[in-house]
C-alpha cells in the first residue's frame, strides 16, 4: 500500500458508453483533503467504453489508473484483480453504470473509520434510477432511516437478511481484505466481500444520500429475471456455507435462500412449465442437496416435487 494514497476507488466496467463518463465525473468531482486514486478495469468491451476510459486517464494521468487487458476476464476476476491493484488504505466501490452524487461522500466516509476503529465497513443511503421507464425509488432500507436518523450499525446476522449496501456506496479497509479467501469462490460478489468484511468486525451505514444505482438492461443482476436471481442468490449462499459452516445466522439464511428457490421451482413444476431452465434448476438444486444434505434429502424434494406434479391434474379437473 502507497504512503501516500488513503483511499483507491475501484470501478470495474464492460458494455458502459452510455454510463461510464458520469461514473467518472462522479469520482473526479470528490473534495477531500486526502489523495486518492482510481482503478478501473475496462473488461474488453465492444463499444466504446474503452476509449472513453483512455481519454479520461490521458486527461487526469495522476488520478486515473488503468487496467487493460487484451482479452475478456469476466466480472468475477475483473472485481478481484482490480482491488488488488489498490494502493491506499481504504478501498471504495463504483461500477462503471453507477454514479455518486455528493463530493463529500468520501470524507465523509473516511473521517467516519478513522474515528471508528471498531468497524471494518461503512455504506450510505442511495437513490434507484429505472432506466426503463425513467423513474426513481428509493433505496432498500429507507423505512429503517424513518425511525433512526443518525445511521445503523449492522453485522452478519442483519447484513444477511436486510441488504444495507450496494457496491457504489462502499467504502473498507484494505488490509480487512483476504483475497485468498475470496479467489476461492466460484460465484464471488460483493455478497462475498461484505460477508468477510463483517466477519467478526461491523458495518454502518450513514444516512446521507450520495449515489445512485443504475437498474438497465445491461446491468449483471437487474437484467436477469426472477428465476435467475434466486438461482444465483442460491448459489452464492451455498458456496459461502460450504466455506462458513461454523456460522449459525449463515446456515439459517441458506435454508430460506433454499426453500425460496425450491418453491419457484415446483411452482413451474405444478404448471407444468417445462423447459430446458427448468431442468436445468432442477438438476442444479439437486446436485448441490445431494452434496450438502445427501440422498435422504434428496427424495424429500423429489417427492414434493412429484406430488406438486399430480395435483396440477387435479386442479385442472
């Protein structure tokens, strides 16, 4: 880490003309009597995200950092090796479709750890931008700020079930990162990161508003449906317990993740919807309960399963 640098920001992007600039102009625009960098990992795009990339650089050369590899990584090892390539003592996040909006965030951020030693992460308030549609919401946990609203300290046992952060509002301690422990993991995501970040340490969040989350058809997870969303949301959680088996809160988490995935899958099975996803799903739940719970378990959900299967029959009658 550089002596000199306290905060990298690390952006990742793929696919970002439209967004990348006021992603950018988002990080440039920080007022902070501290130096800081910015990554960014531009992951071989085939529009002119790149391009847009090395003008920025060339025009702010003592700011901007960047990572250009000649071949595609994925977000996974893009995420990863541009944290890596960090230098300062806190890392903050930004993907390339996001944006901050304050130009104090930062500051705020920093001056907030350094005078809590005792915390390992802290967040902030942000708004949801639909580019489908051009409207705003709120974030997740705006209703929780309604009746405090000086911030919330959160651990594991809350971060798993009421989801504070997202990565754009994201601001750790390099040296609380483990990146063996994280580039054991086949479907690493911030879930991931947060999860080890607040391991045996605390999170805050801060309620100021200072970014926004961008949700388009591009985006990694908004653009994927309901059905996907839960597939990786069950993925995610499996492979985190197979690591993690000593935590209690964990194992609780992955039984509901389990259970919500199960129940959309016999759900299609009742409708008789089916199609390669759905044997797809089908297999993949099955393989991992085989893994995790073994064969009894096994034909537990075979048979819910099958029974589902015949009373569509009966209700079609």
């Amino acid at each position: 880490m550089s002596n000199n640098i306290l905060v990298s920001v690390c952006m990742i992007t793929y696919n970002h003309e439209k967004f990348i600039a006021e992603a950018i102009e988002g990080v440039l625009m920080q007022k902070t009597d501290f130096p800081i960098e910015l990554i960014i990992g531009e992951d071989c795009s085939t529009d002119r995200t790149r391009e847009i990339c090395i003008a920025y650089q060339q025009q702010y050369p003592g700011i901007i950092k960047l990572q250009l590899p000649e071949t595609n990584k994925g977000m996974t090892r893009n995420f990863i090796e541009n944290m890596q390539a960090a230098q300062g003592k806190y890392i903050a996040l930004c993907e390339g479709d996001d944006y901050w909006t304050d130009p104090q965030k930062l500051q705020k951020q920093v001056d907030f750890l350094e005078a809590n030693p005792g915390y390992n992460l802290c967040c902030h308030r942000y708004k949801i931008y639909n580019e489908a549609n051009k409207t705003w919401t709120n974030d997740y946990v705006y209703k929780l700020f309604q009746k405090n609203q000086e911030g919330i300290s959160f651990d594991n046992s809350l971060n798993l079930y009421i989801w504070f952060t997202k990565t754009m509002t994201m601001l750790f301690k390099h040296k609380a990162i483990d990146f063996e422990i994280l580039n054991r993991y086949t479907y690493m995501r911030d879930v991931h990161l947060c999860y080890h970040l607040l391991k045996g340490s605390k999170g805050y969040c801060m309620n100021f508003n200072a970014a926004v989350y961008r949700r388009h058809g591009g985006g990694v997870f908004s653009a994927i449906n309901s059905i996907s969303q839960r597939r990786l949301n069950y993925l995610i959680k499996t492979e985190l317990y197979k690591y993690n088996k000593e935590d209690i809160d964990l194992r609780k988490n992955l039984s509901l993740v389990r259970e919500n995935y199960f129940d959309l899958i016999r759900i299609q099975v009742m409708g008789r919807e089916f199609s390669t996803v759905l044997f797809r799903d089908i297999k993949v739940f099955l393989g991992n309960e085989f893994h995790n719970q073994g064969a009894k378990k096994i034909l537990y959900y075979l048979r819910k399963m099958i029974l589902s299967f015949f009373k569509s029959f009966k209700k079609k009658k």
